[in-house]
C-alpha cells in the first residue's frame, strides 16, 4: 500500500465548476496535510496546509481532513482554466520531518 | 529575495559519471530536502535532513550522497551506481514548525 494516494486523473471540469480533488494516507500518526499546484515543466508551489479534522478555507480554495477515514481533499470553486495543474497531495509524519507525496491528480478546466 | 536556487537548470552527463547538484536557501530554513520526479509521476524522497550534519535516507536513496556541512546548502551527488539517474531533480527547505516546503525550480538530469 502507498503512503498517500491520490487519483492520478485527468479530472475534468468546466469553468465555473467546483473541482474535487481527493487523497488519503497509510500512516495513523501524520499530522501535517499539504496541497501543492504543479504547472507542466515546472516545481511545486504550496496551496494550502491543515492539521485539524473539518474543513479549512483560503478564497476559492478549501481544504478538508477527516483523520478518522484518513482522508484528505481540496475543493477549487469557481474553477478557472488558469487552475489547469497537477495537484499534489503530502503527508508529513508526526515526530519527524519526512515528507511524502502523492502521485498527483491532473485538473483540467475546460473554458 | 529569499528562496532556494538550483543549478544546474539542464545537465547532461555520460554513463559512469558523477554528477553533483547545488542546492542553496536564504529561507534560513532547518530542514532540506531533495526528490526526484519523473515523467508522470509523483515526487520521491532522495535524502532529507533536518539540521547541520545530519541527514536521512528517504524511499529512494541508493546510487546518492548528500552532505550538510552548511545550514544553506544541501547538494545532491548522482552516483554512477544509480542505475536510471535521468530525471527532474527538486530541492526543497522547510520551516519546523509547519512542514511548508518550498522548492527551487528543479534541476533536469539526462544521461547521454
């Protein structure tokens, strides 16, 4: 079983939708959740981050983690072709520094 | 302005050879970190360390070395024991208390 899965995609969406993006982890003791936007050619940029159960919002994003189902997602209102990305999913272990990734689910906004 | 550089952007290195990658931050960032991506995949962990000379093996170290003489700096040699060294390479630093990365632009690898 991987550390953190993610579907790898493409999910596509038409502007103005809402874009749905889920993850989930092996390991019970994580503590730190992290998104990440990776435009083709390029490198990862933080998104968003979470420690608590229940959702956190950053302008049309959202961030949800639910520790009991080990599960993780982002929500993208509003969707914009701007938004066309792979979005990476990462854990990070409590007690230590590691940071895992996931493979990356590809958005696609469809204008 | 604050960030990580890596450099080289492009490298291209024959079979056998070693090849060292730089890898500096002004972020006065504790923990560095490198990964490896390739095409259409996720990142993986090389080797990440949390302070000044001392660092650990992430899922994929064999065929690398790393040093931390330096809190700025963490540069990643590719052995010619790595037997598929061709790809993105991605440095990173973070801050302890949240575990926010923050990458330089990548250093693309290809063994000719």
């Amino acid at each position: 079983q991987k550390e953190v899965e993610q579907n790898s995609g493409p999910l596509s969406v038409p502007e103005g939708a809402i874009a749905s993006l889920n993850c989930t982890y092996s390991d019970r003791g994580s503590q730190s959740f992290f998104w990440y936007r990776q435009y083709s050619g390029k490198s990862p940029e933080l998104i968003m981050f979470i420690y608590s159960n229940g959702d956190k919002e950053d302008g049309r994003f959202t961030a949800q983690l639910n520790k009991a189902s080990q599960y993780v997602s982002l929500l993208i209102r509003d969707s914009q072709p701007s938004d066309s990305a792979t979005y990476l999913c990462a854990v990070r272990a409590g007690g230590y520094q590691k940071v895992t990734f996931g493979i990356g689910t590809k958005l696609q906004v469809i204008p | 302005d604050g960030g990580i550089t890596q450099s080289p952007k492009y490298l291209f290195r024959k079979e056998g050879q070693n090849v060292t990658l730089s890898c500096e931050q002004n972020l006065n960032h504790d923990a560095m970190y490198w990964y490896r991506q390739d095409p259409g995949q996720g990142l993986r962990l090389i080797y990440y360390s949390q302070i000044v000379n001392d660092f650990q093996k992430g899922d994929i170290a064999e065929g690398y070395s790393v040093s931390r003489e330096k809190k700025e700096s963490f540069p990643l040699t590719v052995t010619s024991a790595q037997k598929n060294p061709t790809a993105f390479y991605l440095c990173a630093s973070g801050r302890a208390n949240t575990g926010e990365l923050f990458f330089g632009e990548g250093s693309r690898l290809t063994v000719l």
